[in-house]
C-alpha cells in the first residue's frame, strides 16, 4: 500500500485564541495537540474544544497543515 494513500492520518490542533494572540507580545506560546482522524469521514479541516494551558481555558483548536 502507497504511504500517502492512508485512510487515517496525523494531524495536528492549534489553539486559533492564541494564533491571534500572538501578534501581542503577551502570548507565551501556542498550544499544539496531535491526533489521528479518517480521511474518507471527514475530509474537511478538523476542529476540536481542548483545553489551552496558555489560555488557561477551553478554546478551539483547528488543523494546521504541517
């Protein structure tokens, strides 16, 4: 099997509150997660709620391209 024809595939969750944040400079970082999801379920872009310790609150994380 071809390795960039996988059904499930990495990807990785960035908090967009801190993505906007960060043009101040009172962002300390930016809060990343990693997962898995199923190519053929879901083709569009992943978002989740996941708690953000930079935010110290839950906040949405999308997908980025990596």
């Amino acid at each position: 099997m071809a390795k960039g024809k996988d059904v499930r595939v990495k990807v990785i969750l960035e908090c967009t509150s801190c993505v906007r944040k960060s043009v101040n400079k009172g962002s300390r970082g930016v809060s990343r997660y990693i997962t898995q999801k199923n190519r053929h379920n879901t083709p569009s872009r992943l978002e989740l709620r996941k708690f953000c310790p930079y935010c110290s609150k839950h906040t949405i994380h999308g997908e980025i391209k990596k």
